[in-house]
C-alpha cells in the first residue's frame, strides 16, 4: 500500500509518500516549488501552472492506493488566490486523471488531528507531526503538512503507523469525505 500526502503551495508543495514495507512504512518527503510574478501573462500563468503540477505529479507513484490533499483554505484573501486555486484543481484533475482515489482534508481538520486544535498554525502542526514521527527528517512545513496528511489517509486504510492513534485522531477521518478505494468505499 502507498498513501501520498501532499500540501498544495505554489511556492512550495510538500509531498510524502509512504509505503508500507512489512510492519514498517518508508517515508519520501520532498518540496516542490516554482515562482511567478504579479506581472505576468495569462499564458505565462498558465505555463507555470502546468510545469508545477507535471512536476509534481513525477513524485506520485502511479500505484498509489490513496492521496490525501489539503483542502482549499476559503477564508484566504491576496493577490495569488486565482492562481491556488486554479492550481489546486489541476493537481487534483490529474491525480483523479490516474485513477488515483482522492481524499480531501480541510485545513482545519489537518490542525485538529495534529495539535488537537482546529485552529494551529502551521508551525505548531510542524511540532507535533516531528513528535509523532520522531525519525523522519523534514523540511519545512510544508514536508510536515504533507506528512500529517498522509498519516491521516495511511491511519484510514490501516497502514501500521509508528505512533499511538489517539482520540482526536479517529475523530478528525470522520470529517473528511473518502473516496471509493478498490471498489468499495471505506466509509467514515
């Protein structure tokens, strides 16, 4: 089995992958960025959309049992929000593209599983992911997003995670809304 984690950033998307190796998982965590300009085209836009999301989608194995994708955050303002979400729904058209089942966890409910307070910041998700895979190194929150919510779709399908699963942890799958896998639908 392999549970994919990825923290969709233009800037910055982080990507885990874990695969489960006998009673072990093997984490891949990498971070892929580009850079854009106010100034630029629509074509140019575009462009650099595309590049990002092919680039991307190299570090996702093609047997990938479950994604778990973070969430658009609606309530964000700023000048590059077109452009996330214009992004946001291309990683996600081409993962689904593959036959790759989806999960889309909100913000929120990625801070809640991690820190048990649905509204912590990045930086204090980093924190209590590092506790719960003391021997993954990470970089960035961007890597320790998408670590959370791998662990979040590899606690699903039942992989053996190296940490204790709490109660908030059980609680925090039952707010997302799972895909179909194999054929059958895992339910909440």
């Amino acid at each position: 089995m392999i549970v994919v984690g990825i923290d969709p950033s233009l800037t910055g998307t982080g990507i885990a992958v874990l695969t489960a190796n006998g009673k072990r998982i093997d984490t891949a965590l990498r971070t892929v960025g580009s850079t854009g300009k106010r100034s630029d085209t629509w074509a140019m836009r575009a462009a650099r959309l595309v590049k990002l999301r092919n680039e991307v989608m190299r570090h996702i194995p093609r047997d990938t049992t479950l994604a778990v994708m973070e969430g658009p955050a609606y309530g964000v303002q700023g000048s590059g929000i077109h452009d996330r979400a214009w992004y946001w729904g291309k990683l996600y058209d081409a993962l689904t593209s593959l036959g790759i089942p989806v999960a889309v966890c909100p913000p929120t409910t990625r801070a809640k599983w991690a820190t048990d307070k649905g509204n912590s910041g990045k930086a204090d998700v980093a924190v209590a992911v590092s506790k719960l895979w003391p021997v993954v190194e990470w970089r960035g929150d961007d890597q320790a997003d998408a670590l959370a919510h791998a662990s979040i779709g590899a606690q699903h399908i039942g992989m053996p995670v190296p940490y204790l699963i709490l109660e908030r942890h059980k609680l925090a799958l039952a707010k997302i809304e799972w895909p179909t896998i194999n054929g059958y639908s895992q339910g909440k």
